[in-house]
C-alpha cells in the first residue's frame, strides 16, 4: 500500500539549530498566542444567551388550544395514554351528546423520557413538545395537571 | 530616627498590600488568558468579566475546614507553608522599582527599600530557603504522593538554582557590582539592556526560573493529573492558599529580577538615545510594571502551549545541557569582556 506522506530525514544542521533556537516552540508559541482572538471563542455564557435548539426538539409538554375559540384541541381519544412507555399520561373524559370532552390530563415529568411517542400518537396537534428544557424546581411537583399543560412552560430571563 | 524606621515601615506595608493585590490578581490573569488560550472564557460570572473573581476564591479558602492528617507531623504541618511564603515575600524589599526620589514631610522616599550591596546575592539566598518550605510540607504530611512531590519539587529546584546563578554570573561581569541598582545603572551606561549584550544568559534565566517555580512545563511535582497535587495535597484552606500566594509571589518574583537583571528594570528601551528620548515621559515605576508584566504574561502563556517535561527528562536538561552552556557563556563572557572590552 502506498503511505500518505514519506519520511523524509532532515538535515542534521536544520534539525540541530532548530533546537537551539527553539523554533518550533516559538511555532507552538504564535498559535495560541493567534487562538486568543474573539472570533476564535464560540463560548456561550449560558444564563444570558439560551443555546437555539431545533425545532423537532423534544422538551417540555404542552396542551395546544384552538388558537380562535380557544377551546382546547384535545380530543380525548386517549391515544397518547397507550403509547407512552412509561404510562406517565392520564386522560380523563366524559361523553356530553356522543362527543367525548376533555376534563382532566395529567402528566407525570418526572418519569418522562420525553421520547415523543405521544406527540407522535396524537391524531391531532394538541400534544406537543416544546423547546423548553429548563425544567427544575424547587418543589417536588412533577405532576403537571391539565391547566398548567395548557399554559406551557415558564421560561426565567436573566439579566446577568 | 524617623528615616531608619518609619518610613520603611510604611514602605514595607505598602508593598506588601501591593503584592498581596498582584498576587490575587495573577490568579485571575493566569485563568483568563490560559482560557482565551483554549478558546473558553473563564470566569466571567463572579464580577463583571469576572474581575472579583479572586475574592470569592480567598473567601472559599477561608472558610474551608482545616485538615491536618492522622499521623502528619502537627507543628511542621502547619508551619512548612509559612517558610515557603516569608522568603518569597520578603525579597521584594531589595528589588528597586525605579529611582527617582521625592520627599514626604521633609525626609527623602525612594522607590525602593533598600539597596542592599549584595543585593543579587540576598535574592538567590532566600529562593533557596524556599526550598525547606517544600520538602518539610511534603514531609510532614505523612502521605505518599506529597513524599515523592516533594522529594522531586526540591531536587528539581536545586538542580536549576545551579545553571541560574551562573546565568545570573554573566550579568555580574558587565554590571561589576552585586547590587541591584548598580546593575540597571550599568544598563543605562551601556546603552543596551544586558538581554541585547546576553541574549543566552538570559534564556537560560528564563528556563531556570520557571523551573524554579515549579511552573509548566516543569511542574511534573505538581501536576494536578500525574501526583495528585504533588507536595500540597494534605493541605487545604488557608494553609493551601498561602501555597498558592507564594508560588505566585515566587512568579512575580523571578519576573521582577528578569525585568531588572535582563531588561533594564526602570529604564525605557534605548535609554540613552536622544531620539527616543519623549519614552522618558512615562515615569520608571510603570516601565517596571510593564515589563514584569510581560514576563508573568510569558509564564501563563508557556503554561497554556507547552506539554510537561518527564522527571528524568527536566533532570536532564538542567544538568546535562543547562549547566554547561551556562558555564560556557560565562566563559565566553569573560574572555570577550577581558580581551575586547565589549
């Protein structure tokens, strides 16, 4: 097989003043010296600017409405409660004149992979998941009910 | 009575407030640039870009517990880091910051504390009773790895004192005097900084020094990945900080003797050129701190490009190539300082 690159033996005197004049320690030297420059620093100082992630990220859950009547788009047909691996979903329904209605929707995100599975079951865009991934509290209260799902995740600016 | 006494104690407290300043402040400088280095920020959430970075970490270090080891030699434990800190401080009081006097009250002030006649000689005598400060805190702490750091830190940094002091030798030869005033006088004399007359002596002070400090690329004694953390392993709080405060004082140091030995301590560059004569505008004190400034710039700045020397490998360069090239320059030196009178 053919090499990429030869060996070729440098001469004993460019190798020995090399040495001596230290000249690929000065190389060493310039390139980070170069390194220092403020194109080169692509550090995001994470309270103040939020990294972009896609859009097909999968965060925090959301309950969508209609956004003209504002009535939610959930359908309850509890397709989402099946597909979850983990049964962190629960709907609950009530028949009203052969139509089920939506009345109460916990979601446990605690337990939650936040595999997408349920927004992949849901016929309709009701359940999504957002963007958001800041999700710790201070309190234990990873249930979230119907209410807060609709709502959608708080986000908390920084200044500093 | 009032100028034997008074007025260097102000002095003396002066300076140190200064140094200790410096030193919490080389700290921040050294994780800021070694950070711009490898392309990161470093700290800039504590103050504004970071700037009370320094505080926080001096107020963490006070507050942490205080451990001495089962077993560790109580009173040396405890007393190893202040013989490594007093001699690194204590130099800076021979070390002259510029010359130029003015009176306070009546009583003429230099810049500096004092001039001693053996200046040069004083400072090379304390680094070495830094040395003890080492090997008893390793020692004394009963423990593997700070042993064999130590053992290694003070061979390392006897093996160097060797090859510096003679570095320090071919200064000697043109400045004819030991004092430190003397020898930037001599600069000016000469129109040239001795780094221009000595440009081996002085990388060979340079290579030395940071050895001396125990500083990359030759800080395998304290390498946080290679001996846990080398002699200062048992310590922590405040006996660790006043470690961390005599090493950068040792840094500062051995800059403020580049900058005064090598570099023309208080003299702007072509001191004696007419032409140049408007770089006499700024005051010697800043062209000092501008210099020494440079040399702990370097110091970070070879700690964030250089890979870390083997033990047998530093062992090697300070003895096998160091000593008899500086040995040969002193020669060299003096054959051509007796001969030609350059």
């Amino acid at each position: 097989m053919y090499r990429l690159t030869t060996f070729k033996p440098k001469s004993f005197i460019s190798e020995f003043f090399k040495s001596i004049f230290l000249i690929d320690f000065i190389k060493g030297l310039v390139v980070t010296f170069y390194y220092q420059r403020p194109s080169e620093n692509i550090t995001e100082q994470y309270p103040k600017e939020r990294p972009s992630v896609a859009e097909r990220f999968r965060g925090a859950p959301r309950l969508n409405k209609d956004p003209e009547n504002g009535e939610t788009l959930c359908i309850a047909c509890k397709l989402c409660q099946l597909a979850c691996p983990i049964d962190c979903i629960e709907v609950g329904s009530e028949k009203i004149e052969k139509k089920n209605i939506l009345t109460t929707f916990t979601y446990d995100i605690g337990h939650c992979m936040y595999c997408g599975l349920c927004e992949d079951a849901c016929p309709t865009p009701a359940l999504e998941l957002t963007q958001e991934f800041e999700l710790a509290t201070y309190q234990r209260d990873f249930i979230w009910d119907r209410k807060r799902l609709e709502d959608g995740p708080v986000i908390t600016k920084y200044k500093r | 009575m009032v100028e034997y006494f008074l007025i260097p104690a102000v002095q003396i407290l002066i300076i140190f407030l200064v140094l200790l300043l410096f030193v919490a402040y080389a700290t921040y400088l050294e994780r800021k640039v070694v950070a711009f280095m490898q392309v990161r920020l470093g700290p800039m959430r504590v103050g504004p870009y970071g700037l009370l970075q320094p505080i926080a970490d001096a107020v963490k270090l006070m507050f942490k517990e205080d451990i001495v080891p089962a077993g560790a030699d109580k009173w040396i434990f405890m007393f190893a880091p202040v013989i490594t800190m007093i001699p690194a401080f204590t130099v800076f009081s021979v070390i002259p910051f510029s010359d130029s006097h003015t009176t306070v009250f009546g009583y003429p002030v230099h810049l500096y504390i004092t001039d001693v006649n053996v200046g040069i000689l004083f400072v090379l005598a304390l680094s070495s009773i830094g040395v003890f400060g080492i090997i008893l805190g390793g020692w004394s702490s009963n423990s593997k790895y700070p042993l064999l750091g130590s053992l290694r830190s003070a061979a390392q940094m006897v093996s160097y004192e060797v090859a510096m002091g003679f570095a320090i030798v071919s200064v000697l030869i043109y400045s004819r005097s030991l004092s430190m005033i003397d020898i930037v006088n001599a600069q000016k004399d000469m129109g040239w900084w001795f780094a221009v007359i000595q440009p081996i002596g002085f990388f060979i002070y340079l290579i030395c020094g940071v050895a001396e400090t125990n500083r990359a690329p030759f800080d395998l004694p304290e390498a946080e990945s290679e001996l846990v953390a080398g002699f200062h392993t048992e310590y922590s709080g405040f006996r660790f900080a006043i470690y961390f405060m005599a090493e950068y004082a040792n840094m500062i140091l051995i800059s403020s003797i580049a900058a005064t030995l090598f570099w023309g301590g208080w003299l702007s560059p072509f001191p004696n050129v007419k032409a140049l004569s408007f770089l006499q505008v700024v005051p010697g004190v800043v062209w000092f701190f501008l210099k020494v400034f440079f040399f702990m710039y370097l110091y970070i700045w070879l700690r964030a490009t250089l890979p870390r020397f083997r033990y047998d490998q530093l062992m090697r360069v300070g003895w096998k190539y160091l000593i008899p090239i500086s040995i040969g320059n002193v020669i060299l030196t003096a054959v051509l300082r007796l001969y030609f009178r350059t």
